[in-house]
C-alpha cells in the first residue's frame, strides 16, 4: 500500500513537472516573440530608409508579420531586410503596401 502511495505520488509529481515545463516553455516563446517584435520596431526606427510608424510588426513563434502602407517599394524591401536580420526570426511574412 505504501508503495502504491509512493508510486502515486511520483507519477503526480512527474505530471506536474511536465505541465509546468510545458507552461514555462509556452511563457518562454511569447517572450521571445515579445522581444523579436520590439527589436524589429526598433531597427526600423533606427534605419533612415524605414518610418516605423508606417510599418506594423507582430511575432507569433518566430515568424515576423509585417503590414501597413509606405511610400515606395524600397521602404516595403526594407523593412523585410531588417526583420529577417533579427536574432531569432524564423520567418517573415509581408503584406506591406505601397501608398498610390
């Protein structure tokens, strides 16, 4: 009986590990999205070619997603330069359009 306890109580304890883990992990990768998305911001407010506010930038598990609307095709080409040189970027994806 003890050792049905003990065996029990080890496989609660297992399970809960692993819940843990898997919430921590899923914490993990909205932060590293957070983090993508505002060093991507910040390269294009830093960069002459860009205007940031023109561009939106949102991160979901690496994988950049760029809209809005820009002046010209280089400022679009741009943009899509500086994302895919941040750390961590897996992917990214463009819908930026340009102002006629």
């Amino acid at each position: 009986m003890a050792s049905n306890a003990k065996e029990k109580t080890s496989d609660l304890a297992q399970s809960a590990k692993e819940k843990t883990s898997g919430a921590a992990g899923t914490a993990q990768a909205a932060m590293s999205d957070t983090m993508i998305t505002a060093k991507v911001k910040a390269d294009m407010a830093a960069d002459k070619t860009v205007k940031a506010m023109d561009v939106h930038v949102e991160t979901q598990k690496g994988v950049v997603m760029l809209s809005g609307f820009v002046p010209s095709k280089a400022e679009a080409d741009r943009a899509v330069e500086l994302a895919k040189g941040v750390q961590g970027v897996n992917d990214v994806k463009s819908s930026i359009q340009v102002k006629k």
